[in-house]
C-alpha cells in the first residue's frame, strides 16, 4: 500500500479525505491481504484490516521476526504498521474538523450574520459572572 501522493499537502490544507481514500493498493500487496481485495478494491474498512494485518502477522512479533526477517520488514514498511494509526487520526481529525467548522459557520451565519468569529465563539465560554 501506498499514501495518495498528495498526502502532505492535503494535511497541510486540511482536506484529507476519509482514511479508505488515504491508501492506495500497489501490486504485491495481494501477497498478503488476497482474502480482503476484490475486484483490485478492498473489501473492508481499512483500520479492521491494518487490525487483521497486526493479529495475522504480528501476533508473535518476535517469532516472526526471528524466523522471516525480509517479511516482517516487508510487511511492515509495505502497510505502515509503524504509522497506520497517526495516518488514521489525522484523516479521522479533519473531517470532524470541516464537519463542525461548517455547522459552526452555518449556525453564525443563520443566527448572528453582523457578529466576527471570535465574538460568536464567546458566547459559548464560561463565564462566572452569568453564573
């Protein structure tokens, strides 16, 4: 597997797309997860097959380690078992971010369209003296 191309730049600019749309298939992967590709698509969410990739191949990390060197590192740098789960994050962080970012503005817009940002943002903060 690989990360789309524009991975950075989409991190930078904040439109990472879902987690799914993150990784892209490269031949040889099917060596190891043919079960979960159909039709050159996977057929699973992609955090339960990084999950199955761990509980598969690195259940007994050390023996796997041990006895195949060159395909634990294989395995290991082909589906980023190092990094899947801050990639995740990331793309998972972002769309929540856009989601309430855009309710946010819609709800200011609606409710308070001569109010900035900041003043709209105050109305939700504690204040003791309201209290």
């Amino acid at each position: 597997m690989k990360l789309i191309s524009d991975f950075v730049v989409r991190f930078h600019n904040n439109t990472l797309p879902i987690p799914e749309k993150c990784f892209l298939l490269e031949e040889g992967d099917e060596i190891y997860i043919r079960k979960w590709i159909v039709d050159g698509k996977l057929n699973i969410k992609i955090k339960d097959l990084f999950l199955w990739i761990e509980k598969k191949y690195f259940k007994d990390v050390n023996n796997l380690k041990n006895k195949d060197k060159f395909k634990f590192e294989e395995i290991r740098k082909r589906f980023y078992m190092d990094n899947w789960r801050m990639i995740l994050l990331l793309s998972e962080y972002q769309i929540k971010f856009r989601y309430y970012t855009k309710a946010i503005d819609s709800i200011k817009e609606k409710s308070f369209p001569e109010m900035s940002a900041n003043q709209f943002l105050k109305l939700f903060e504690n204040d003791e003296k309201r209290i």
